[in-house]
C-alpha cells in the first residue's frame, strides 16, 4: 500500500515550519547562541506554580466544562473590560491562543474567504488558513512595519471577510498606535470587514500603551493567553473573548476537538491574572535596548516596541543564507522567510540571559 494515498490533498497547503528547519541545521551544534526561541527566558511565578500543584493535590485533575471553569471566565471578563472595555460577555477558555486562532478560523472560515494578513505575520496565520480553504491576503508593511487604513484599502483588503492583527507583533516588535488603531478599526467597520485581535504580547510593550481593537469596535475577536506573560508556554492556556454567536461555535468545536483547556492551568489561571508583570516587562525592555543598541552599529533595524523580537534586514538581502551563515557560527536566528512573503531579513529574540544576547549580537556583527 502506498502510504502517501492516506494523507489528505489538504495537506499540501502548509509547509513544515521553517523554524523546525532551523532547529534541525543546528541539532549537531553544542550549546548554540540560541536567539531564536519564543518563550521568556524566567521561570514560572512561585503563586502560579503553588496554584497548579495545590489543584493537582486537591484532585482537580479531572475534565473541565468545554467552556472552562466558571471562576477563570469571570476573572478573564473581569480583567479584559477593566483594560479594553470590550463589549462582548462571552469567554471560551482555550488550548492557548493557538488553540483560539484555529477554532476561531474553523468557525469562520468557508473556502474562498479572504483573510487580510499584515506581512510581515505570525507563521500560524497563513498557513492555518490555507489549511481550511481560505485565501491569505497579505498587507505588505515593508520597511517600517507599520499597518495603515491606508495600507489595507492599497492591499485591497476590503474584500476580506477577516483582518487578523498581532499588536505587538511577532515577529517584528511594531505596535499599533492608538490613532491609527481608531482609524483601522474604523475602516473595518465600514467594510464590514471582523477583526480577529491577537494579543499574547500584549504585557510586554516598552514605550507607552497597546490599545486592543476592542476598544473600539464590537466586530472582533479577542485572543489572549497566558504563555508568554507567565512562562507557561507549555501549559497551553489562553482565552477568546468576542460575540456570542461565535464563542458558541467555537465552543462546539473545542468539545469535539480539545475537549477543554488543561484543568490545572485553568485554576492556576485565575491567580495569573491578579499578578503584575511589571518587572518581567521592565528586564525584557533593558534586553531590547541590548539587543537594539548593539545590532543598529551593523544592521538596519527598527526598534522594536513590544513583544521580545527584532525583524533584522540581512546583508545582501537574503535572510536564509545569512542565517545558514550565522548557524555555521554557532548563533540561531530564523529566516524572515518563515513570517513573510519576502526573503530580505531574519528574526532575533532577545528572550534569552543578558550575557547570550551580548555574545549573540558581537556574533551577528562581526558576519557583516
């Protein structure tokens, strides 16, 4: 039997993650550089860690609701009205923003919808809605990042059904001002076009506030999670909140998909979000000021204003061979091929000790 018959034609519309590819140049190098990874370098809170174990021993440990815990939903309702006062009152607790983004796109999606994606984009995007049938428009916001109600009705984006936005952003660290988030948000109205708000990097933003879209229209989605501002990645946690009917849909999926967020995390969530993030925060900017300080002698590069990335031009213009070169020297970055439709530049996370990122950077200038 030819194996290759079992895989669904589907299936050829994603490509392996160009990360995994990075990581497999560099399985034969010891103790790399490593600027490539997107989780926070500090371990758990000791409160959230004490939460997780005492459910465990109290024998929370069982299925949740699909929906997840009530004293998680109340709180996540709590704390989003109280920073973006979004209108909505419904909360899916979800398999990390991950796990939102799809049932949200398995919700929405039919084949054919366009989706307006801002490039450069989270990697998950494309390739998710590709997966389902839709059609990626993207929004190019070469060089400086920036996404425009001038720059989305250029790219044609009125005629999407969906615009996703990463504000921060990954991979690029760009943030959307209040103005122009007002006037986004206010161009999608008119276009009738939903707004699908990826927040994860919201607690980290360096120089001044990160307003949510829903602050300024009912027609979005807002997905947030735990991984990135607490150190749990792994314990894939996050939260949808948005219109009804949409939760309900995506609610019904999750039953017949995750079933439901990991119990324990859940109850480990509620007293995540009554904790401050400020001195997190507070080290990731003194890091990005390391990483940007030392990288501008050498490369052209914005400077990043929130989430724990650099979006780097490579020399010569060619962010894959330039990072085959640095992994060669023993430094892991990843190609901005992976996030964009353009090969010009490469990601550098700075969530990593201090002392990586200063060897990491004097590596990456001296291959100038």
């Amino acid at each position: 039997m030819d194996l290759s018959a079992i895989i669904a034609e589907r299936m050829s519309r994603i490509d392996s993650s160009g990360i995994r590819k990075v990581f497999d140049l560099a399985s034969r190098l010891k103790d790399p550089v490593n600027l490539s990874i997107g989780q926070p370098d500090f371990d758990v809170p000791e409160p959230i860690k004490a939460s997780a174990m005492h459910a465990i021993e109290t024998g929370r440990n069982k299925y949740t609701v699909t929906q997840g815990i009530p004293e998680l939903r109340e709180a996540v309702l709590k704390y989003e009205k109280r920073l973006t006062g979004i209108k909505h009152n419904d909360v899916l607790i979800t398999g990390g923003v991950s796990g939102g983004i799809l049932l949200a796109f398995m919700a929405m999606l039919n084949p054919g919808d366009k989706v307006a994606i801002p490039d450069p984009y989270f990697v998950m995007y494309k390739h998710l809605c590709r997966l389902l049938g839709g059609e990626p428009l993207y929004v190019d916001t070469y060089p400086d990042f920036r996404l425009t109600a001038e720059r989305l009705e250029q790219a044609g984006a009125a005629e999407a059904k969906l615009l996703i936005l990463n504000s921060p952003a990954n991979p690029t660290g760009a943030l959307i001002g209040e103005k122009e988030m007002r006037r986004i948000t206010s161009w999608a109205d008119k276009n009738d076009v939903f707004v699908l708000s990826d927040e994860i990097y919201r607690t980290f933003t360096y120089d001044g506030g990160c307003p949510s879209p829903a602050s300024f229209t009912e027609k979005v989605l807002l997905l947030n999670g735990f991984s990135k501002s607490c150190a749990i990645t792994g314990w894939r946690l996050g939260y949808a909140v948005g219109p009804e009917p949409l939760i309900e849909q995506m609610t019904k999926l999750q039953q017949f998909s995750f079933v439901c967020a990991p119990s324990i995390a859940q109850y480990a969530g509620v007293v995540a979000l009554s904790m401050s993030s400020e001195l997190h925060m507070r080290a990731y900017q003194a890091k990005r000021d390391i990483l940007y300080e030392g990288l501008k002698r050498s490369f052209r590069l914005n400077r990043p204003e929130g989430a724990f990335y650099a979006f780097v031009e490579a020399p010569g213009g060619d962010g894959e061979a330039f990072c085959r070169r640095a992994i060669e020297h023993s430094v892991l970055v990843i190609p901005g091929s992976v996030f964009s439709e353009r090969n010009t530049h490469f990601r550098v996370s700075f969530a990593a000790d201090d002392s990586v990122i200063d060897a990491g950077v004097d590596i990456l200038c001296s291959l100038v």
